[in-house]
C-alpha cells in the first residue's frame, strides 16, 4: 500500500520521467523533483505565492508516479492531512509562506509531540502578515525554531541554490525519517523564482532512507519508548493490528495519555529533546570558505550566503583576511563550531535579510570582545556583494 | 437477536482496560453512543485492526484514548483534515471520527464542510450536547436561542448551526441524527453508515448533565431526556408540520441516503485519467 521511492518499479518511473542530466528550472521545481527523488509520494497543500511551483510541480508529477496530491481547504488542513498520510508509512511534504506558516504552526507542534517525521518547506516572503507577498527575505528564521508552543526541539534545513534545494531537501526528507521528526526547509522567494542551472543526477546516486519500523510486537507496543537507545523509536503504521494510539496530549511510552503524573511528561518532553541533541551527526551541516587564516567572519545562510561568499572573495583579493561561515542545518544551530571560529577572528558580520535573526545565535557562540554587526536588509530587495564588501571593508 | 450481547463481553473486546475508568461523568450520553458504535462494528463483523478512530479534542474526542483500536487524538477541530491524509493513503482502512458539536461546527467548521464537499470515505458519530463540555459548559454553535452557557449566561442570543441540516446541504452520502434514547435507530444508523462509501455522519443529542444541564435547570440525564423527548420530532411528522410548529423543534431521523462516489474511488479515477492522459494506459 505505502509507495516507496525504493522500490524497483518507483525507481523504473522515476528514470523514465526524470532523465539525468543539466535543467535550466527554478528552485521551486528543484524543491519538488527533490522530494520526488527522496521518495515524498503524498504531498498536501495551499496555493501561496512564492510557493505555488512547488504545489503545482507535485501537483503534475505525483499522479504518474502513483502518489497522492491534495489541495487542502487552508495549511491548517493541509499540515492535519499529511501527519495522518505519515502514520500510515508515507513520507510526505507541504510547501507554504509566512501567512501559511504561520497556520501551521499549531499542527507542526502536533507532530512534534507525536514524532511525526514530515517536510514542511516554508518559501520565506516579506512579511509581517502579507507583508511583500511575491518578494522573499529571511524573517521566519524565529519563527521555524518557535513558531509552536511549549517546550520543543526543530530540525530546520536552509539551502543556497536552486541545485542546493534539489540536494538539501533530500537531506531534510533523511533526516525526518532518521529521527522520526517533523523538518523545517526554510527556502525563500528569491531562490523559489530564480532560473538557473540544476544537474538531476541518475536516482542511483540519490541516497534514501526510511523511517525505523517495529521488528517485533513489543517494539510495536512502545511506540514512544527508546528501545535502541538513541532516542528515536520505532514507528508502528496504522492498520497493522497494533492499537497504536497517538495523542499531542502527554502519553506514556505505550502512547495512552497520561497528563497527570509530572514524571511522564518530564520523560517524553526530556527524551524529544535528546532525540536530537544526540544525533548532531545525522543533521549537522554547514560550509567554511576561507576560514583558516580568517580575521574576520561573514556568517550568513540561504539566499544571502551568495553575495556573501561573492563578497568574501572580492574583499579576499584585495588582501583582507576574511572567511565564510553557512549553517546549511539553521536549527539547531552549529554552535560548537561556531565557538571555535569565534575565537579566532575579531570580527564578525552576519548578513540576512531581515532585522538581525541569526545574529541572536551567533551571539549566544562569540564572545564580548569580538565585533558582531549585522548586515541587514529589507524591503524584498537581496543584499547585493557590493552592501557587504563594504561592511567587510569597513572592520577590516 | 444481534444486540443481545452482553455489555461486558462488548466491553472486554473493545475497551483499553488499563484507560478504565473513562473521565466522563454520571450521566454523560458519550458512553452510550461509544456503546452503539462498538455494538455496531460487532454485529457488522468489521476487523478491529482496519479501522482507525480519529477525534479532535472534548470530551467527545477521548474515545479514541478508550478503545482498542488504532487511533489519533488530534487538534481540536481538526480530525477529518487528519483522517483525510489516513484514508486516501490506506483506503483499507475504515474512518470513525468521533467528535463534538463544538469540535465539529465551530473550529473545525470548514474542515467539516469541505470533507463533505470531497466526500471523504469516513464515519462520523458526532456527540451533540448543546455545549463545550470539556472546557465547562460555554456556549456553543449548537446552544439553541435562549438556553444558557456560561459564556452566555443571559441566553444565548445567536442562531444555532444545524450539523446534520449542513452535511446534508454539504453533499454527504448518509446523514442521520437520533437521541441517545433512541438506541435501536441509533445503531442501525451507524451499521448503515459504516457499510457506505463516501461521507457518512450519525448526530446523536447526547446529554452533558454536568456541563450543560445544569445551567439550564436540567441536573439529571433524565430531566434532558424528557426535554430532548419535547422539542424532538420524527421526521415523517415534521414532513406534516406547518412551519410555525416546528420553530424550536430538532428534526429526527434519516435525512439523507445516497451513494456519489467517495473520494478514494474519485482519486483512484483521476490517478487512471492521468496515465491515461500521458499514454500510458488506453
Ligand atoms: C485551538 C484550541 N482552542 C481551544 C481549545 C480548548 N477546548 C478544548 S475542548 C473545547 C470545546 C469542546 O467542545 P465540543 O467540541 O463540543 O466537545 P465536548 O467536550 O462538548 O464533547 C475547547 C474550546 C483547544 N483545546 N484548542
Ligand atoms: S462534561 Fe458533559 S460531555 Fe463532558 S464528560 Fe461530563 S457530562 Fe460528558
Ligand atoms: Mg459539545
């Protein structure tokens, strides 16, 4: 019943329909033919603009494949939809903007507590509210990471590139099923529209993964407990006899609710967490350009990390001692890492589009006597190599 | 004969001993219709382990925590959202959405209708008590002009959503609504519901002697099912009924028997139409 993107005739499909080889597409598409390869076959959503490409590409493409494409009546369904589309083994994604993240919000909590492994892939415009609507920026940067109430952990993936998207949603699909969570693709309106060059590879180079299911009936019956030590347990689908019942409500290891007794909420609350401050490895990620000898830092992500690294090296042949640092992994935010190059430079400046968000996490990394500055912009408008090689210049 | 059963053998099949007891209060009508629904499922044989309870959040969306059953207690409102992505990707399966009015009509109002509009393969056995049970006894889209909530502690001065009336109006496939008195109808309604494709809804006016009752001068489960017992009409009557008469009145019965296709047929057709539309199959 569940179509997996492993499987010999979906491998079959996806060769005859996805040729390998240079596609000059937008990084929507590249979004979309993404999850495809990462064997997303249901997909729920609603029309937004920057994301609509992304709804209309799966919208095409899933039916040949035999996968399942609904148009909600609002993200609030939209997410509903494919959390129970996930229960029953499929891996599942929506795309959206602000407006529609931030719907989503109440649900992406549900699937938190319920480890819920989905891709939410949030196309980030001006916002607040309706903001720009067809400009993108970087503002949602907080909101992926507190969007929902309470106490939780996110997983949030940022990729540079329209060829990036196709990788990096890849990786956000592995990492949900790894960890059996819900992942934040935090791409932008810039990116989503731009054309540029995106090589598909042949499927076989593209590596999968699927989410741990029960290896036997007392697996089965804990589907909230830590039978391999790692935190994730494994998955119990829906229709195999189990009884699984899942609630957003506190349960036990066994999943009956239990919102009385203080402890179980500590354990479930606690053990969420670990799940994915124990398995950095399987979702850590970023890029370094030039931080060896590095002076100064430029740390930036998603759309703003090109001119970024244009500036970089512009300001590099005219002598300045300056490296690049891009989370690719926002969420949780490479903290170690960016400890140790902080203690290295004397400067550091963060370049994104909108009033200072990733800064806030630098900060937390560098210390006082480091200069941290902010390279902001907003308006809709992409920070140009120009705007930040000056700032570059002016601590260098 | 069929509903002879004992009610512990019922009970011993179907229920999570270790959830015993359940959190509703003497004279609650959602056990009574939690009792129809798993008398149902019995007498039509269905394998407990294709079915799926889905709820929102309420008093009535706790039954799913109760039953031996795979199921998802979700956001409040927002259950057939949920259900929707279940069943179209294991049509296998069978749909119980068990819900409240407020759950149904207010908050989940729009997912409510456009579940309809889709025809969702799925059973919903709405508890309807004139109220927010699980939150105290506030109003509700249900609360009828003039009775009392704490939210409306005058009277209600809105008008009142008629579920079943709108699922019909909506496209469902099988719309009936019963009291909790009318046991014989009421399981038979849920028998025919789940044996149908498409959108099936079973209303029951179930008591919430606690919540709702009690503001409203109605202590006991049978001070309200007196009361149900008044302001009910049969439907072939209410057919005879000069408007005039039936203000006030909630209309019973079936309303609705019909057989459009569900969504998992529909969905299926257009997966063939696009491989169809590509070449690939005549
Ligand atoms: C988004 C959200 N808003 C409000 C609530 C609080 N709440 C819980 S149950 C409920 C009303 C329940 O009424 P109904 O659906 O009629 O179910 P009943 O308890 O009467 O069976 C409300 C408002 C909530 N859980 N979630
Ligand atoms: S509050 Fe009302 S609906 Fe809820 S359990 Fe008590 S009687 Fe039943
Ligand atoms: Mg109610």
């Amino acid at each position: 019943m569940i179509i997996r993107g492993d499987e010999p005739e979906q491998i079959k499909l996806l060769r005859k329909l996805y040729k390998p080889g240079n596609y000059f597409m937008q990084g929507n598409e590249a979004v979309a033919y993404g999850a495809l390869f990462a064997g997303c076959r249901f997909y729920a959503g609603y029309p937004i603009t920057p994301s609509s490409e992304i709804a209309e590409t799966m919208a095409r493409e899933l039916p040949k494949l035999g996968g399942y494409y609904l148009q909600m009546e609002d993200e609030i369904g939209s997410i509903a939809a494919m959390i129970g589309a996930s229960w029953t083994g499929f891996k599942v994604m929506t795309a959206t903007a602000g407006p529609g993240f931030s719907l989503m919000q109440e649900n992406l909590g549900y699937a938190v507590m319920t480890e819920t492994p989905l891709v939410l892939v949030d196309v980030q415009r001006s916002g607040p509210s309706t903001g720009q609507a067809t400009k993108g920026a970087q503002g949602d940067f907080f909101q992926a990471r507190w969007g929902t109430h309470g106490d939780h952990p996110i997983v949030a993936v940022s990729p540079t590139s329209g060829q990036d998207a196709f990788w990096e949603i890849i990786r956000a699909f592995n990492i949900a099923e790894r960890l059996r969570t819900p992942v934040v693709f935090l791409f932008d309106g810039i990116l989503a529209h731009t054309r540029e060059l995106v090589k598909i590879p042949d499927v076989d180079e593209v590596k999968i993964t699927y989410r741990k299911l029960p290896q036997n009936e007392e697996e089965a019956k804990l589907p909230f407990g830590d039978p391999h030590g790692d935190g994730v347990p494994p998955m119990p689908l829906f229709g195999h006899g189990y009884f699984t019942h899942v609630t957003g409500s506190t349960h036990k290891e066994n999943g009956l609710r239990d919102v009385y007794t203080p402890e179980v909420h500590d354990r479930l609350v606690r053990r969420i967490h670990r799940k994915i401050e124990q398995n950095r490895h399987v979702y850590e990620k970023y890029e370094e350009h030039f931080t060896d000898d590095a002076e100064i830092l430029v740390v930036s992500w998603g759309v703003t990390a090109r001119p970024a690294l244009g500036a970089v090296l512009k300001a590099r042949r005219e002598g300045i001692k300056v490296g690049l640092f891009v989370p690719k992994t926002v969420h949780p935010f490479p903290g170690e890492r960016m400890r140790e190059l902080g203690k290295r430079v004397r400067a550091v400046l963060v370049p994104e589009m909108n009033l200072g968000q990733m800064i806030l996490e630098v900060q937390r990394f560098v210390n006082d006597d480091v200069l941290l500055k902010g390279v902001n912009k907003i308006g809709g408008v992409p920070l140009t190599v120009e705007e930040i090689l000056r700032e570059i210049r002016g601590v260098a | 004969m069929m509903y002879l059963k004992s009610a512990y053998e019922i009970r011993d099949k179907y229920l999570r001993k270790d959830m015993l007891p359940t959190i509703f209060c003497p004279g609650c009508g959602i056990g009574s219709v939690l009792q129809f629904t798993l008398r149902a499922i019995d007498d039509l044989g269905l394998n407990q382990d294709e079915i799926v309870w889905v709820s929102g959040i309420g008093c009535s969306s706790r039954v799913p925590g109760f039953v031996n059953f795979d199921g998802l207690h979700t956001t409040h409102g927002r259950a057939l959202a949920f259900a929707t992505g279940i069943k179209l990707t294991n049509p296998n399966l069978k749909i119980i959405a068990f819900m409240g009015d407020g759950d149904t009509a207010a908050i989940g109002g729009n997912h409510f209708i456009h579940a309809i509009r889709r025809n969702l393969d799925v059973t919903v056995i709405l508890i309807n008590n004139f109220t927010y049970g699980m939150t105290g006894g506030q109003v509700a889209p249900t609360t009828l002009k003039g009775l009392r909530g704490t939210t409306a502690p005058y009277g209600q001065f809105e008008n009142p959503f008629d579920i079943a009336g709108l699922a019909v109006a909506a496209g469902a496939n099988y719309v009936a609504r019963w009291t909790v008195f009318n046991y014989l109808q009421g399981i038979n309604s849920i028998k025919k519901a789940l044996s149908k494709e498409g959108f099936t809804l079973v209303e029951f006016l179930s008591p919430c002697p606690v919540s709702f009752g009690r503001r409203n001068r109605m202590k006991t489960a049978p001070e309200l099912i007196r009361w149900y017992q008044k302001i009910t009409v049969p439907l072939a009557k209410a057919k005879k009924m000069p408007p005039e008469e039936l203000e006030g009145k909630i209309v019973i019965g079936e309303f609705v028997d019909r057989d459009r296709p569900g969504l998992v047929r529909e969905y299926q057709e257009y997966i063939k139409r696009a491989k169809r539309m590509m070449g690939w199959e005549q």
